[in-house]
C-alpha cells in the first residue's frame, strides 16, 4: 500500500515540475521578444534622426549654394557707372597761368546709390572742383599725381552726403618705427582713425585729362 502511494506522490510532483519549466521558457521568450522589439525601435528611431539630420544638412547647403551663386552673379554684373560734365579748373601754379580740362566718370555700388548721389550732384562738383584746384600742373602730371587725385575724389565726393571717408596716414619713418613695436601701436592707430567706412564709390575712372 505504501508503495503505489509513493508512486502517485512521485506521478504528481513530476507534472509540477514540468509546468513551472515551461513557464519559465515562457518568461524567458517574452523578455527575450520585448528586448528584440526595443532595440529595433531604438535603431528605427536612429534611422529617422539620421535621415532628418541629413535632409537639414542639405537644405542649408542648398541655401547656403544659392546665396553664393546670387551674389557671384551680382559680382559678375555690369558696374553702375555715373559720368560727370568735364571739369575745366584753374591750377594752383604760382609760375603762371595753367588750368585742367578732366573728365570724370565715377564706379558706383549701386544704382540705387548712383541715383542719390545726382540728388547732390552739385556739392559733389564743388568739392571735386576744391580738390582739383589745390593741385599744381608737375603733381598732376605724374601717375602717382593722378592716383592721389582719384583717391581725394573718391572721399571728398561723398562728403556732402555725410559719409566720412578717413585719408590714409602717410607712412613716415616715426610712424614706420611705431608700427614695428606691435599690437599696441596698431590698436592706438585704430582709435585714432575710428571705425571704417564703406565708400559707394568703387573707382575713380578719368575719361580725359588734359593740362595746358
């Protein structure tokens, strides 16, 4: 008797046992199904990151492209180009008697700028008339002359539109030796000078120039 109760007792641990085994495997593969199902998201997400990412990366160069072809067309574009009555002026010769007959063209930014400056076209040939009247005949008849003149008339001509143009320090020797102690001396050079100023005047194109 004793016997076939140990046997059912034996009978009924064994199915126990193998239930919880299959449980456990059970357990087992559904952590293992969310951990596959997480990472694949989490590289889902990545993908879609990366994509974005890149498609931003695109847009703005993109932009970034077209902004540059923009402005190298403007930059390929004609000059705007703004041409003055010839100018007939006395020189300041002490010798004797020598006068100019220059023409003037001037290279402007913009027409919108060039269009101003007719606005104040006579203040512009006063001060363009001042600056030519102050030079003597052997100035004007040198190159470095004539580029000195071009260059007061590209600052003095927008003055009467109030745009101060600062005149380039001329190179001395003390000046010279300050420029070669450093920093110091350029910064105190730039607070003396102040700020710089863009001048909508390009170049300074002479179309005739005759001195007799």
């Amino acid at each position: 008797m004793s016997a076939v109760i140990a046997a059912d007792a034996a009978a009924g641990a064994a199915p126990a046992k193998g239930g919880k085994k299959k449980l456990l495997v059970m357990v087992a593969v559904a952590v293992v199904v969310l951990l596959v199902l997480g990472a694949g998201t989490v590289v889902i997400l990545k993908k879609r990151a990366a994509a974005h990412a890149a498609a931003q990366a695109d847009d703005d160069g993109t932009a970034v492209s077209s902004a540059k072809a923009e402005k190298s067309h403007e930059s390929m574009g004609p000059p705007t180009y703004l041409p003055l009555d010839p100018f007939v002026v006395n020189l300041a010769d002490k010798e004797g008697d020598r006068y100019a007959q220059i023409g003037i063209t001037l290279e402007i930014e913009s027409s919108v700028m060039a269009e101003q400056m007719r606005g104040y076209m006579p203040s512009i040939r006063n001060a363009i008339l001042m600056v030519i009247t102050r030079k003597t005949s052997r100035e004007l008849l040198e190159p470095l002359g004539k580029e000195q003149l071009a260059d007061e008339i590209a600052r003095e001509a927008v003055r009467p539109m109030g745009i101060e143009i600062a005149a380039p320090q001329p190179v001395t020797s003390a000046s010279a030796a300050s420029a070669s102690t450093g920093g110091e001396a350029v910064m105190a050079s730039t607070k003396r000078h102040g700020p710089t100023v863009k001048n909508p005047i390009r170049h300074v194109n002479f179309s005739s120039f005759i001195i007799q």
